[in-house]
C-alpha cells in the first residue's frame, strides 16, 4: 500500500477545521457512491471500496488525523485502434451510398455512435485510486499523477462532498528555475541529494532525458546555459526516500530505503502490516513535502 506515486492538493487553513465535524461522516459521505455493475450503454464508473480490500466493510481507513480512502474506476476497454478501423468501415459504406464526402462533424457523430454500439461487447477494466486526508497539515495526497486517474478521484470526492476546495500546490518560487539553479551553480541542497536522471525542457518545449549521468557535468552544464531548465529531477530526502519530482510537485518513482522498510518491525497478520504501512508512509511524507515545498520557497498564500 506504499505510494509509489503522489500528487498532493492543499486544503484552505480553515478547512482541516471544519473537518473535524465532517470526519465522522465521511464513511456515509463515500456510502452514497458505492459498487454497482456498468450500465449496458455505460463507458465508465467510478465508487468508493474498502482501502483495506474485502476483509473490512469500512470505506475510510483512520489512524489519528489521516483518513485513507480507495476509488475503484471501472472502465470497458475500447481500444482506438478498434474505433478508428470501425469508423473508416462505416464512413466508406456511407460515402459508397451517397456518392458524397463524408464532414468532420457528422464523423464526430457516427464516431459517437460507433462507440455506443461497441460497448456492451467490451470488457470492464477496473483500477484502484488510494487518497488520505492529512487534517494537521491540511493536504490531500493521492497516489496517481495521470491526471485522469486523479482527477476522477477528486471529482468523486466533490461528488459526494458536495464540493471540496482544494487546489495544486503554488509555491514561492518556481520549481524549475530552482532545480536549474542548484545544478548549475552546485547549490546546497540538504536534506536532499541529487541523483542521475533528469528531464531538461526549452523554450520551446524540445526534451532532453537523462539517464543515469552525472548531472554536473559539461554537457549538461551546457544544455542549461542555452536555457533549458529541469522540469524533472531524480532526488533523495535524507537517505530515506528516493523519487523523481516535477515541476508540478508530483513525485514519481517513488523509492523507500531499507531504513524505512526497517521501522515496520514483524506483523502477525495482513491488516496489521497495513496499518504499519500506512503509519509509516504517511509519517515519511509528513515531514518529506514540507522539506520539499521549503526548497522551492515554501507554498504561497
């Protein structure tokens, strides 16, 4: 159940608050939006399932201030490829019987057709979504950065809510300006530590990888000179986690050490090495997005 993505939003300061009233409720909150099989006509679904899987009946995990919360998407699978050759087939017949050219729009709307026609014939695909509300420090985290799987998650949440205020973290300076900085000028970067792999970005949106390569050296140097700027860069916070952060704050490929892994100690049974996982990881991020917002500024008002 250890993260290996994240995007965090940030509540308003006064919203950890006001939900302290809410927290009980947030069980028949999610309850309104439960497991219900796809319409035959249905592209997707999306409700809330017990994070601990079906061994608990519970739809919000606590401990403490952190309630850890699971969205199940699913979705039938419509490759494009399929609705592209269908469309084609369909346009041609059409195009045979009327001796005319078939237009963009009304392409659009056998496209639309096709797609409804398809569906009950394709089959669903479901995918798990983990979130926890962290009231202390008044964030959101999510494990995803795909932006639709995130944003499914939260639109579900104002769905059943009835509206949620968050919004992505801003900070004081600009991530990629920063990140640029402390490469080409060797900055201190403590408690972080640089790593070897990195995402350079124009002006005018050409990308150079890179991978396991020293990201001091004269070819990198150089790259950053002509005005490239890192709009991903591999980090370590100290030495406990590894990841790759963007110039969004979404992390990636996120790595936990054997220091972490260590503070589990032995669980006798599933539900407690979940429970010391997600004590764990929650306490990690914690203190690692607060270091990491500080690097760039901190978050702004």
């Amino acid at each position: 159940m250890m993260f290996k993505k994240l995007t965090f939003f940030t509540l308003p300061q006064d919203l950890p608050h006001r939900f302290y009233k809410l927290a009980p409720h947030l069980e028949e909150a999610l309850a309104l939006q439960t497991e219900r099989d796809l319409g035959e006509h249905e592209m997707r679904h999306h409700f809330w399932v017990p994070p601990m899987g079906r061994t608990s009946a519970q739809l919000v995990h606590t401990q403490g201030d952190r309630h850890l919360v699971c969205l199940k998407s699913v979705e039938r699978e419509l490759s494009a490829g399929a609705i592209k050759e269908a469309l084609e087939k369909r346009v041609a017949e059409l195009e045979r019987e009327r001796g005319a050219v078939i237009h963009r729009r009304e392409k659009a709307d056998i496209r639309d057709n096709l797609i409804q026609s398809m569906m009950p014939g394709a089959n669903p695909r479901s995918k798990l979504t983990y979130a926890y509300f962290d009231f202390i420090n008044g964030w959101l985290v999510i494990d995803q950065t795909a932006a639709g799987r995130v944003d499914a998650l939260t639109s579900t949440l104002r769905s059943c809510l009835h509206g949620l205020p968050i919004k992505p973290p801003a900070t004081n300076d600009d991530p990629s300006i920063v990140m640029t900085d402390w490469v080409l000028r060797g900055r201190d970067t403590h408690p972080f530590q640089i790593g070897t792999n990195g995402v350079l970005q124009g002006p005018d949106g050409d990308k150079v990888t890179i991978k396991n390569d020293d990201l001091a050296s004269e070819a990198v140097r150089d790259l950053l000179t002509a005005g490239k700027r890192f709009s991903k860069l591999e980090l370590t916070w100290d030495e406990r986690i590894s990841f790759t952060v963007d110039h969004r704050l979404a992390l990636t490929g996120i790595h936990y050490h054997d220091i972490v892994h260590e503070e589990r100690g032995d669980c006798d049974t599933d539900a407690d090495r979940f429970d010391s996982d997600m004590a764990i990881m929650t306490g990690e991020f914690s203190e690692l997005i607060p270091a990491l917002t500080d690097m760039f500024g901190g978050l702004s008002a």
